[in-house]
C-alpha cells in the first residue's frame, strides 16, 4: 500500500505542478484569454496550456475576456 501511494505521488506531482499557477491569480477582469472557435465552444480558458481545451479540433486563438463574454463564453471551471 505505502508502495502505492508513493507511487501515485511521484507520478501525479508534476502533473499538478505542470503550469506553475494557482487558480487564485489566474481570473483577471479584462485579461485575455484562449478561446476553440468551435461552434459549439461555451468556455474560455486561462492558458493555452488549459486541458480544457486538449479536444479543441479548431483554431485556439488569443481574445480579450470582455470579447469572450461578449459572445456568451463563460471561464472554464478547470483553469477559473
């Protein structure tokens, strides 16, 4: 069991520690952020780097926040 959870730890660290933020300074009022200009897309993220967007079969392009709620996206959960 101890061999386990070692081994968990070890594997699953450097995923969490992947971009190097924390989520309370990722939310920035008028920032930019990434956005899949799929038609069905309904999120913006905070990186380009968000796997939120690791099934994004479009474009990934950069806009403003305000730009993003302008055409009805709301902050990821994952990143936000």
């Amino acid at each position: 069991m101890k061999y386990l959870l070692g081994t968990f730890i070890i594997l699953a660290l450097p995923c969490l520690m992947a971009t190097g933020e924390t989520n309370e300074h990722r939310y920035e009022a008028g920032g930019s952020v990434y956005v899949c200009q799929s038609p069905g897309a309904k999120r913006f993220h905070c990186a380009r780097s968000c796997r939120g967007l690791n099934n994004c079969k479009h474009t990934i392009t950069q806009v403003s926040q305000a730009k993003a709620e302008g055409i009805g996206l709301t902050p990821c959960k994952m990143c936000y």
